[in-house]
C-alpha cells in the first residue's frame, strides 16, 4: 500500500541488483515521494497555564514579572556558607498538600515532583478541564528535568554512607521520569508519557515533543512543561567548581542575574516548575475551552561542539530558530518577541545575541528580547516551561516583561533587551521562547495568537 500510495509500482523494501551483482534496497527519497502532510495536522493550542517560582504562582508570577520583581536571595534551603555562592532564586512557604489526593505520596516524592504537580494541577483548573469527561486514553503528559530528584539523592547518599536506613523510595523519588509517571497517576491520564532529561532545554524539548504527538494524532490533550528542584548542596559544589555561578553578588543578591549586562558574572540558580496545558484545536473548541494562543513551531538542534560551552558563532541556536519559524511557516519578521535563554554569563549571552542577528538579520534590531531568569533565576530543567508560561502571556496581553539589572550595555549585546523596564509588543505577534541545555542542546517554540 505505501508503494501504491507514491504512484509507484516499486516497492520500497525491493532487492534489487547494483552494479557488482550484489542485493541492496533503493533509497528512497521520502520528503520528495510523500506528499506533504501539514495541510492535514492539526493546529495545537494551549488552553491552560501553571507556574510554582520563585516569585510567585499563578497571576502572582506574571504581575511580578511585569513590575520587575527578583526572587533572588540568601540561601536557605541549607548552610551554604562554604560556597563561593550563597545566594539563589528559591520558591518560598510552598505547601504541596493542596495539589495531590494523598499524603503518601508527597511523603515518597521528590520536591521536583511536588512542583511539577501542583503547576499541572494549576494549568488543568485554569482550563476548566472536567476529568469525567475526557478519554483518558488521548490524554498525556510529558516533564522535562535537568536533575530529577536531586535532594532525594543526596539526602539518601548521606544515611547510606554514615550506615543509617536509605528509604525504600529512594529510587522512585530520584528518577527524572517519576513527575511525569506521578502527574499522570493524579490526573488520571493514560497517553503518551514520559520525562526529558537535556540539561536546561529540557522543558522546551518536552513541549516540542508534546507538540508532535498532538499533531500525530497520538493524542487529544497533553500536559507538558519542565520541573526542577536542585538548589542543593551538591548541584551548588559542582556548579561553583565551574566557575559558573554569580559570587559577586552574595552582599545584594536580587543584582546577581544580569543577562546580557556588561557586569554580568554568571548565573543564579533557581527552582519551580512551569506547565502547559496542550489541546487539538478541535478538542478545545468542543469542549468550549478558553484558547491562549497557538504553539505553531517547534526546532530543535545539537552544537556537536562542546559539552558545556555553546558554539562560538551561535551556529546550533541560530539553526534551531530557523527550524522553529519554518515549522510555525513564520518569516523572521512575523516575530516581536524573543524570551531569551540570557542566562547571564559571559558566553551564553554572546552566542546567543550573534545566533538572533544571523536568523533575524535586520529586524533583530527591531526585536524585543528578555530574559526573565534575571527575576526567576535559571531554574535549569524547569526554564523552558517557566518561561513558556510568559512566551504564552505575551502572546495574549502583548505585554513584554523587562530584563532586570540592565545597566552597563555590552558592544557584543547590542539589541532591544527591554531594560529594566516592561513595554508592548509592536505589530509583529509572535513570540519565541528558546532555551540551550549542556551537551550543545538547542530549542526553540513558536507561539503566535490563535485566529479561528
């Protein structure tokens, strides 16, 4: 049938005899033969939203975005003292009880599981979604994580070296998949689910992914986003022996996350978790749901240059954009706002400022840029559902969140990074969130405003 399908009477698993005498198969050249099929997808939209950050949850987190609010200050989460940094973005008086239908479970989870919980059951009842009235079986959930249960492991590690009892859910509660398996016990879906682990582009891949498989027809509905919980003593001692870490800032710890200023000297650490609610667009329009906007695109690419180090022209970001504009079928000029993955260190802000200038050209010039982990912190795996949560909100407010300590301009950062201050989006809607993880990872999402 896939050969009657291409108009060939050829079918593709033939054996057929080269020169030599010997058996291959043809290639077969798929993306001239097929013809396409993205008339035929359907649109995906997003019909909930949820947040746990460090400044804020819900509409608390977006006013405090607006108004130019850090989350950034001493650690308390343990003495750290013995650091370079003492300092990070911590989510503050979070009470998991309100958001899972047993105490039990909060007990055997990890602190990246209860955020990821809660900012699902935030993003369902956001979009008044009635669980009785849903094919579980198209309904699914996909969480991206840097760490997993990093506490877990380190708190574990610790009574298993001095000899003491290590808790029988000990690997459960580590393991960087158990969000997604434990959001999809407490919400009763049965789809496609699984977590990503790719470093901080890990949240942006688990949308993408999300997006594929809605698109696919694998599914009706899918929760996706991005949870981190690794403000620890462990992450803070192999980060700090980086050298990657702000420890300039410990005396005024809301200046420290700088992205794209002159002084910035590396970034702060935070936690939370940022998740969407995902629906065909026919799924959402029969159930009468309130639509945000539309995630129209999709790239993702690898440096396959350095582990922890970007490109140093940009070239695997600059790709991914590309990518994420021809899946959205966006020109450059159709985009007015970028979130930045700005994590505030020397080389992220570069290379991603030159990768912005090779794709957009021009109208980089025009763009406005931010980064919001200057408030939240980088919340590393969390990032790329956080700040799709504000992609999501610019795209439906046209309000556009500053970068906060904004005061030295940098000559190799030279475009609009909204300084200090919030603005509007101009005529061009749409908006990209990207977001870069170790290992030369690369994504990107495009949302743009739904027309019926």
């Amino acid at each position: 049938m896939f050969a009657l399908a291409l108009g060939s009477t050829l079918a593709p698993c033939a054996l057929l005899p080269d020169a030599r005498g010997a058996l291959h198969r043809p290639r077969v050249d798929l993306h001239s033969a097929i013809p396409s099929m993205a008339a035929a997808e359907p649109r995906i939209v997003v019909t909930g939203l949820g947040v746990v950050s460090a400044i804020g949850s819900g509409d608390e987190f977006w006013t405090s975005l607006l108004e130019g609010k850090s989350g950034v200050a001493t650690i308390t989460h343990f003495d750290a003292s013995r650091y370079p940094t003492t300092i990070g973005a911590e989510v503050k008086q979070f009470d998991p009880k309100p958001y899972f239908s047993s105490p039990k479970t909060i007990k055997s989870t990890d602190r990246f599981t209860h955020f990821a919980v809660a900012a699902s059951k935030m993003a369902m009842e956001d979009a008044g979604v009635d669980t009785a009235s849903i094919d579980r079986k198209r309904f699914g959930c996909i969480v991206g994580s840097a760490f997993g249960g990093m506490d877990t492991f380190e708190k574990q590690t610790l009574n298993n070296d001095a000899g003491k009892k290590v808790s029988p859910f000990t690997i459960p509660a580590l393991l960087g998949n158990t969000a997604s398996g434990i959001i999809g016990i407490e919400v009763g879906a049965q789809g496609p689910n699984f977590g990503v682990a790719s470093a901080c582009a890990a949240g942006s891949h688990a949308l993408g992914e999300a997006l594929y498989h809605l698109r696919r027809g694998g599914a009706d509905m899918m929760l996706s986003g991005g949870t981190e919980a690794a403000i620890t003593p462990l992450s803070f001692a192999g980060f700090c022996a980086m050298k990657a870490m702000c420890s300039q800032y410990n005396d005024n710890p809301e200046a420290a996350s700088r992205p794209f200023d002159a002084a910035r000297a590396g970034f702060v650490m935070g936690e939370g978790a940022g998740m969407l609610l995902l629906e065909t667009e026919a799924h959402a329009k029969a159930r009468g749901a309130k639509i945000y906007c539309e995630l129209a695109g999709y790239g993702a690419t690898c440096d396959a240059h350095h582990i922890t180090t970007p490109h140093p022209e940009g070239a695997g970001l600059a790709e991914c954009l590309r990518l994420s504009l021809e899946d959205a079928g966006l020109a450059p000029s159709d985009v007015g706002y970028i979130n930045a993955h700005g994590t505030s260190t020397a080389y992220n802000d570069k290379f991603e400022t030159m990768a912005i200038k090779k794709v957009f050209g021009e109208h980089a010039y025009n763009l406005k840029i931010s980064s919001t982990k200057s408030m939240t912190g980088h919340t590393l795996g969390a990032a790329g559902g956080i700040e799709a949560v504000v992609a999501v909100k610019v795209v439906e407010t046209g309000q556009v969140p500053p970068t906060i300590n904004y005061a030295t301009p940098d000559p190799d950062c030279d475009l609009d990074y909204v300084p200090n201050k919030a603005s509007t989006l101009g005529s061009s809607r749409a908006v990209i969130s990207d977001n870069l993880g170790f290992g030369g990872h690369n994504a990107a999402l495009v949302f743009k405003p739904y027309v019926p």
